[in-house]
C-alpha cells in the first residue's frame, strides 16, 4: 500500500495540511523541520519521508515556508552578535557617511545577494506554493538530493578551506546568494547549497556555514513572513494558527541546537558525512518511488 504524503486539504490553493494532523503530530514534525532546515541535509526530503513512513497527511509547503521563521529565530539567536554588529555598526556608519565602513559595505552585500532568490521565489511562488505542485514531487526530491550530494562533494574535495568571512567579497556574496535559488527545488536545502557555493570559494568550512547563515538571513525572513501573510489571506482560523504556533516554537529550539551541533562538527570534521547522508537518502527515496512504496 503506498504511504500517503499528499495532502488533501487545500485554501484557495494554499496547502494546510498542517492543521488536520494536530499538536502532537506537528509538534514532532517541528523537531524533524528545526534539525533539517539548518543542516545540509534538505528540510523537504525529510518532510515529505517522515509524514510517509508514519502514515501521516503531508503538512505542505505552507508549513514548511513558515517554519522558516523557527530558523530564523534559531540563527539570529545563535549569531546574535554578528548580528548586532552588523545591524548596529551599519546604521552609524550610514548616520556619519561613512559608506565605505566594513560593516555597512557586508550588510549591503546581504541585501544584493537576496535579490536573486527575491525575483525567482516572487516568479515561481505559484508553481511552488500551490496544492499538488509537481515540485514538491518526491522524484523531484530524491533527485535533488542525489545531485546535491555529488555537488557537496565535489566542493569538499576540491575546496582550499583557507578563507574567513572577514575577507569575504562582494564576488563572494553574489555567489553564495545566487546558490541560495537552487534552494527553491525542493531537496536542493538552502543550507546545502550555500555551504558548497562557499566551500568551493575555499572558506573554512565553520566560515563557509558562518557565511552562509549570515547571507541568508532575508531570504529566510521573507520566506517565512510571505507565507505568514498568505497564510493571513485565506483566512486560517484560530485553530490553524495554534497549531502552527507550536511547529514554529519546537522547530525553534531544534533548529538552534542544530546549529550549534553543526558549527562544533565543522569545526572538527569534513562534511563527508552529510554527503554520504544525503546521497543514501535520495537513493532510498527513488527506490521507493521505484517500488510504488512511495507515489
């Protein structure tokens, strides 16, 4: 019999299938989505695999957008400090004039490496979002996961690990923001591909994760306060909004832990681990496809 992982319930082409499954189930699925989101591991994958094997309904790809307001807490928390400096240091250095301030020249470097996941998530918002998209297809994030590996690999063997995020440049920052798009593929995992867009640029691999959250940092935001407010238009009542209160508490907590545990693991290790990972996952994936486990 195959799982079920498609969700049936949809608002005005909004997937809500969040709210049927409950507290419990979507507390679980915050823990899975806080964890995964945050490492290179592709928070999709695990959340369309973890809903089939338990039986459970697909949350959809509302749930998993807004979740991203759990990641967001987790890496301003985690990098409160770049964060603050960042923030504080840029806005002084815009009151005195001083433009060329190294504080102010990254923050505007965030900003232009989020604009091309701004106007390819604004383009394709409707085929990504939408009840039964063929994006979220479980093929489509088996394969995802199988190309990311390779490409985490590749990056890993060829990298220099030299580089810091203080001598990181504008280059730099566009090409880690344009890696970012691959993200909206489900499976590809914008920690993923950020991670190997800066490994390949030879950071460090603890700066290359450094980099790649701080440069995330509006994209995450957006993507979570978009669906907040689509979530918003099509009227979810008062049950749907608990409901997704408590996913994007649990998914907070998970998702700091996991950065800490990421950050101490790169510093020590190679990101082997999750190349191997990833690659087994898309592999067990496709295979279910294969055997009409998975549909």
């Amino acid at each position: 019999m195959n799982a079920p992982i498609m969700s049936d319930v949809c608002a005005n082409g909004i997937d809500t299938g969040f709210v049927a499954l409950g507290y419990a189930k979507v507390a679980v699925l915050g823990v899975v989505q806080g964890i995964t989101e945050l490492l290179p591991i592709s928070s999709t994958a695990h959340m369309r695999l973890v809903p089939a094997v338990l039986g459970w309904r697909d949350p959809g790809s509302a749930f998993s957008a807004a979740m991203q307001l759990a990641a967001l807490a987790a890496v301003v928390s985690y990098f409160w400090s770049d964060v603050r400096g960042l923030t504080v240091n840029s806005v002084t250095a815009l009151m005195r004039g001083q433009f060329s301030d190294r504080h102010l020249r990254f923050s505007i470097w965030i900003v232009l490496a989020t604009i091309p996941i701004g106007i390819a998530g604004l383009t394709l918002a409707k085929i990504l979002n939408t009840c039964g998209s063929p994006l979220r297809s479980v093929s489509v994030v088996g394969w995802a996961c199988v190309v990311m590996a390779l490409l985490l690999g590749l990056a890993e063997i060829m990298a220099r690990h030299r580089r810091s995020v203080d001598n990181a440049t504008l280059w730099d920052a566009l090409l880690v923001g344009l890696a970012q798009v691959g993200a909206l593929i489900p499976g590809v995992s914008r920690s993923g591909s950020t991670l190997t867009a800066a490994l390949a640029l030879g950071f460090k691999r603890e700066e290359a994760a450094r980099l790649s959250f701080l440069l995330g940092l509006p994209a995450i935001a957006l993507a979570g306060l978009k669906e907040i407010w689509e979530l918003h238009k099509v009227h979810l009542d008062s049950h749907g909004w608990s409901v997704l209160a408590v996913g994007i508490v649990v998914a907070s907590i998970s998702a700091f832990f996991a950065i800490w545990g990421l950050m101490r693991f790169l510093e020590r290790f190679s990101t082997w681990p999750f190349v191997a990972y990833r690659f087994l996952l898309g592999v067990f994936i496709l295979g279910s496809v294969a055997i009409g486990w998975l549909s």
